[in-house]
C-alpha cells in the first residue's frame, strides 16, 4: 500500500481551512494547516509536503514568496483563491492549478488527483 500523502493548507479563514482539513482526511490524506506564510515555513521546514494548497491573500500579504520556495523544493501545489483570478497571479503561479472559491467537495478532490498525477 502507498504511503498517506501529505498536504499542506496554507488559509487564513478556519472554517474554510477545517472544512478542507475535514474532506481531506476522509478522503485518507495527512493534513497540516497553516494560517500564515510564516507557519507554512516552519511546517515545510520540519516535515515533508507532497502537496500545498495555499490561499492567495492571506490577511495582508500574498503567497507569492511561498508559491517560490514550493517551486524551489519542487511541491506541486494549487492556489485557492476568491479574490484573484489565474491572469492576475502572474508568473510566480505559472504551473499551478487554480481552484476558484467558492468550491464543491469535488472540485477540491479533483484539482488534488490533477496535481497529484
């Protein structure tokens, strides 16, 4: 049996990011939670991600510097986002999926299975 992957949820709004949290890890994935760029470091720097999901605006910075240290550690990730658009993420979100919010327990599953693969 494979091992449990390991996702990151990089979201500042608890209801959304527990009930993510809560889809996720029905759906048999480890789950971390961070609530600002600042703890996503501090997970990535002691555990290993397979996957991040990272919110765009949290509170009142980007993800941006994020999205660049995933890329440099090469996890794939999603950026969830109801405030911007796939235009407006520039070249930093080059190769990630996006995921508009609001979402459906679907949508969630289905961009996890496109990066995962």
């Amino acid at each position: 049996m494979a091992a449990t992957k390991h996702i990151l949820i990089v979201e500042d709004e608890g209801l959304i990011a527990l009930d993510m949290e809560t889809t996720l890890t029905d759906a048999g994935y480890r789950v971390s939670i961070a609530a600002s760029n600042h703890q996503a470091e501090e997970i990535l720097s002691a555990s290993s991600v397979d996957l991040a999901i990272i919110d765009f605006h949290l509170q009142d910075v980007t993800s941006v510097g994020l999205a660049k240290r995933l890329d440099a550690l090469r996890v794939p990730f999603i950026v969830c986002s109801g405030t911007a658009g796939l235009a407006e993420l520039g070249e930093a979100f080059g190769n990630a999926h996006f995921l508009p919010k609001p979402f459906t327990t679907d949508a969630l599953l289905s961009s996890i299975q496109v990066r995962s693969n």
